[in-house]
C-alpha cells in the first residue's frame, strides 16, 4: 500500500520563490515548505520534518551558488538529482509604481547579477535581500513607489504587486541547476 504522506519538499524562501518553483519542477505532486534560510531547509531534511530540500547549486549566468555548495559537505545530506528551472526576471513595484519613479531595486545577488543591463540603464542602487521572493514580500510593507523588485513575474499576485518590466534578465536563457539533497 502507498505512503499515504504526501512529499514535503523543504526550499529557502518565501512563496513566488525559484524555490517553490524548483520543488514543482523535482516533484509535482509534493507539498513545497518555505524556510528563511538555507540552513533551515536542510535542518528540516536532517530532523525528518521534510523529504528533500531543494536549493540552488549554480546559475548560468552567475556562476556557482558557493554559500549553498559550502553547505553540502558538512549537511549529511546526499544530492539524490537535480532540477533545472528556467530564470525569467521581472522587475516588480507597489500598484500606481512607475518604471521612471524607481531609484532602488532589491533582489538576491545573483539576480541582481543576473539584471545587470536593467540597472545600469535606469541608473538605480541595488539592495541585496536573502532570496528574490522575500524582497517582494518586504515591498508592500514598505509602499514605497520609488523601489522595485527583481523576481519570478508569478511572485507579483502573491504578494500584491504589479510587473513594471518582464523578461529583464541579461540572458533569456538562463537556467539555475536546483540540487535534491535527501537524508
């Protein structure tokens, strides 16, 4: 008879996260569950809580994810397979937001790297934020209108925003190489 459980796949970030989006893609019958941090994700595997943690181990354009890899050794964790998910940034703002207004842009490094064209032509500062979801999840707290977000176009209904620009990563192919690390 089947494990009636259903899969619990553990990732770092908030929903709208690549994350969530590599859990779908690794299992899609599977239950994704958010953690803030890396370490979280993988403590969740180690204490049985969830079946897998999925994180990214490289970008295509950004290169090696060293913080996650760095974790690996040490996590008593195995890499049971990999997902690779297609990268679409999109810069996201608070509803009435203009694209001329923005003068910051928040995001995790790597799709801050990922953007580099779109920043350098609107002019703006970078904020660094732990994952791309969760700098969406700080915007509209913030109801800033001069402050945008790099993140997945599917983040924006999630957390109340609007897309000022799609398809703004340097590269339309980008891909990110999510590991699948199980106990």
């Amino acid at each position: 008879m089947p494990d009636p459980t259903p899969t619990r796949l553990a990732y770092h970030g908030d929903r709208g996260a690549f994350g969530e989006a590599a859990c779908a893609l690794a299992d899609p019958a599977a239950t994704p569950v958010p953690h803030a941090t890396a370490e979280a994700a993988i403590a969740a595997v180690r204490a049985g809580d969830c079946d897998a943690a999925v994180l990214p181990v490289h970008n295509s354009v950004a290169g090696p994810v060293t913080a996650n890899l760095a974790l690996l050794p040490a996590s008593g964790l195995h890499e049971a397979g990999h997902v690779d998910v297609p990268i679409t940034m999109a810069l996201l703002a608070i509803p009435g937001a203009r694209l001329a207004d923005i003068r910051v842009i928040a995001s995790h490094p790597v799709a801050l790297a990922q953007c580099s064209r779109l920043i350098t032509r609107l002019g703006v500062t970078t904020e660094a934020a732990p994952t791309t979801a969760a700098a969406a999840a700080a915007l509209i707290p913030a109801s800033a209108r001069d402050r945008a977000v790099l993140a997945a176009p599917r983040a924006a209904p999630l957390h109340g925003l609007i897309v000022l620009a799609d398809n703004v990563g340097d590269d339309p192919h980008a891909i990110t190489r999510f590991a699948i690390l199980k106990r």
